[in-house]
C-alpha cells in the first residue's frame, strides 16, 4: 500500500493485567551472526557519556519510579512522556507510556524499537534504561532531554525564524555521528527530523526514532539496496528522500538518510520544514520534479519570492515560503541574515535528487561546514547558544501525575520547554 494512503497498522495481543514483563527476548535476527560487538570508527566515543547511567539499575519495577506528570507525547500522540524519578538512585528520567488496548500501533513495531534501542551504545543515540509492561502499558524508561526536542526548540519564541547556525552546526554534527554509527551496524534510521533529535540539560544531543529503523543485514550478508518501504511514518513523509517516496524498483539505501539530513538542516535553520503545508501528494510531485529546498537568508529570498510569485500566477504553490499555518513567511524572513558558503554548500550536497551523488555520514563530518565546531564540546557551547530558552532540570516542582493535572499548561509555562516532546 502506497505511503500516501493511510497509515497501516493492525491490533496485537496483550499480556495479561499486572504483569511486570521485561521486554529483552533476543530478538529473531536477521542477521546469521550478530555484529553488535564489532567496532568502527563511530564505537571509539560511542559510550563516553551514557557509563555513569550504566551504572545505575534501572529494574522493571513500577514501584522504583514516582511519576511527577506528563511534558508531552509520542508515537502519532498516542502515548505519554511523563517526567519521573527514578527513586533507589534519585535519578531524573521519563517514562514513556503506551496503553496496549487503546493504541493502534503494532506491538510488533514497538518491539523492534525496543529491542533496536537496547542494542545501540553511543553517546549521541537516546538510551532506552528499561521497558516493561505494568496494568497492560508499556513503559520506556528513558534519559531527561531538558531543552526536549529540536522542534521545541525552534517553535520558542526566540527561535522561529530558525536556530544560531553555530548551534545548528554542533547538533548536526552530534546526529552525523549517531548516523555514522548506525549506518556502520547495518541499519538505516529512516525517521530523521528536528522532533527526533532531543537535547539534554547540559547540551548533550542524542538521536531517537528508533522504530523508523531498518536492518539490511540478511542472512549475515549486508544488502545493498532494499525495497522495504514505512507504512507507519506517516508524519515523516517530508523528510523522507525521493527514492523511498516513489516505491519502485530501483529501491533505496542508506543515502536516503543524508537526504533527510539536509531537510533536518533546512528545518532548524528556517523555522519550519519545507513542503509545510502542502498536501502529501503535491509534495511528493514537487520532490520527483527536482525541487530542491535552500537555506533561506538574504541570497536566496529574494529568488524564493520571484519563484513563488510566478508559482502563485500558474496556480501551484511551492510552500517552501510558508509556515505550518499556510501563512507567507516573505515578510517575517530577517533579509540582513546570511548563512555562509559551507552551510549551503552542506545542504546543497544532502539533497542531491540522485542518492549516488550524495555523501556519506563519514564524509560529511569532514565538510567545511563543521570546522567552526572543530575539537569543540557541544555541552560546552550548546546551551549558551540557546539563551533565552531554559532546559527543564527541577522535576520537584512540577506535579505528581495524580494530582493537578488540569494546571499542567499554566505550571510547564515556567519551565520554557517549549512544545511538547514528540519521540
């Protein structure tokens, strides 16, 4: 079934009510001989940052956790992140919480997320501590992000007509990173988009959308095309590159993920994803057609306008201009912003229309573009770049989960998090 009809799905059975279940079966592979232990160039920084919170035990047991409420959701808003703590080591977490009878979402897919995210040790990669079912949901204990997700970020105040480039280049280049590594194991992540890159308190960035994931490890061999195409990645339509859209058989690779790198990059810099407000099937015209969205500054609005104009005048609308409400972004762009060579460039090179002439992840991280962050700590940098916004770091002075649950909205004012989170 085509990408553009509905968003696929089918019921699952549900374990039995009370049942604290870990969900860490061994996972029937793909693969004839597992690769997890093997090593890349991406491993050698791989666990730096997650070992303290290896340290910590973060059992299947709903008791060991004091839900404080909820700051958002995920998966097509059917489940809940809630802050909590984690009470043996005091530890500040989220728990993610998916109602098996309610949802509609395949157990299947939610499996392999799981099971995907526990094999995965890298520092720029969202840990999963533990997963259980408890009283038929499921529970993903899961790090705090603070500043929450990139989205968040630019739909602050501060930040909609998009991100500090500076700041842009070090998260980009944290989730390059990620995706070396990923790439590296045989996956391609296939889910890349602003609201999947989270960042933590201390400016720590780490990828997440795991579900999206794809292994092209077969039978111990590794394929170099695949024809496995999402049925239930519905909201990341227009992140996906052209290949995946068209469903033919010349397939796609792990090329579509640069793809989706450049339209990410196009999204924090912009304040908004190209293609916005188009209907699902225009936008998919306008990406075979070879539309290419641009990094908007003063070099390339005025050429956008005169685009849009004529686009206007023959009665097709290109939407790259507009913003998620449909409104014309033509008057709110900053004209005397300018983002610079390398940046266009780096984009330029991410949305080639043939994936063979796109880079690799482990070409992009030595673009020009990343030089301005060369040997440079994202926790050191990061967080100063987003002033004003302030990361959610003091989880006691939000409300339990069972009590005040109406003032939420008025209560996370405070905590400048932005939009909810969306995983």
């Amino acid at each position: 079934m085509s990408l553009m009809q509905c968003y696929c799905s089918s019921k699952k059975s549900v374990p039995e009510a009370d049942i604290e279940e870990p969900l860490y079966r061994k996972p029937r592979s793909r693969r004839e001989s597992p690769s997890w232990s093997s090593s890349s160039a991406s491993d050698r920084a791989s666990t730096s940052s997650a070992s303290n919170y290896n340290m910590v035990d973060f059992r299947p047991r709903p008791e060991d956790y004091q839900i404080f409420t909820v700051i958002g959701h995920a998966c097509n808003e059917q489940a809940t992140i809630s802050l909590a703590k984690h009470i043996p080591s005091g530890t500040h977490i989220t728990i993610r919480r998916i109602n098996l009878e309610e949802c509609d979402i395949d157990f299947g897919i939610l499996q392999h997320e799981i099971l995907a995210s526990k094999q995965f040790a890298h520092s720029n990669i969202l840990p999963l501590y533990s997963a259980f079912i408890h009283n038929k949901e499921l529970w993903a204990v899961m790090p705090l992000m603070g500043y929450g997700s990139c989205r968040d970020l630019v739909c602050h105040a501060q930040f909609t007509e998009g991100l500090p480039e500076l700041a842009i280049a070090f998260i980009l280049r944290d989730v390059l990173q990620a995706l070396e590594y990923i790439h590296a194991k045989g996956f391609i992540h296939r889910g890349i988009r602003a609201s999947h890159i989270l960042v933590s308190a201390n400016g720590q960035v780490r990828l997440s959308g795991m579900r999206y994931m794809l292994d092209t490890i077969v039978g111990g061999a590794k394929e170099h095309v695949v024809h496995d195409y999402p049925t239930t990645a519905i909201k990341s339509l227009h992140w996906m590159a052209p290949e995946i859209l068209e469903q033919n058989m010349a397939g796609y690779d792990n090329k579509s993920d640069i793809y989706s790198i450049g339209i990410t990059a196009c999204e924090l810099a912009n304040g908004c994803v190209p293609f916005a407000d188009m209907p699902l099937t225009l936008m998919l015209l306008e990406k075979m057609s070879g539309t290419t969205p641009r990094l908007l500054d003063n070099t390339t609005v005025p050429d956008y306008i005169m685009e849009e104009n004529q686009n206007m005048e023959g009665g097709t609308d290109s939407g790259i201009l507009r913003d998620s409400e449909g409104n014309s972004r033509g008057d709110t762009i900053k004209y005397q912003r300018i983002f610079s060579s390398h940046f266009h460039e780096f984009v330029e090179s991410c949305l080639k229309r043939d994936p063979t002439e796109r880079p690799t992840a482990t070409d992009l991280l030595s673009h020009s573009f990343f030089k301005q962050v060369k040997k440079k700590s994202t926790e050191a940098y990061l967080p100063n770049l987003l002033i004003p916004v302030q990361p959610l770091t003091d989880a006691t002075k939000l409300p339990k989960d069972d009590s005040a649950v109406g003032s939420l909205v008025d209560r996370l004012k405070d905590t400048d998090l932005g939009e909810q989170w969306s995983f």
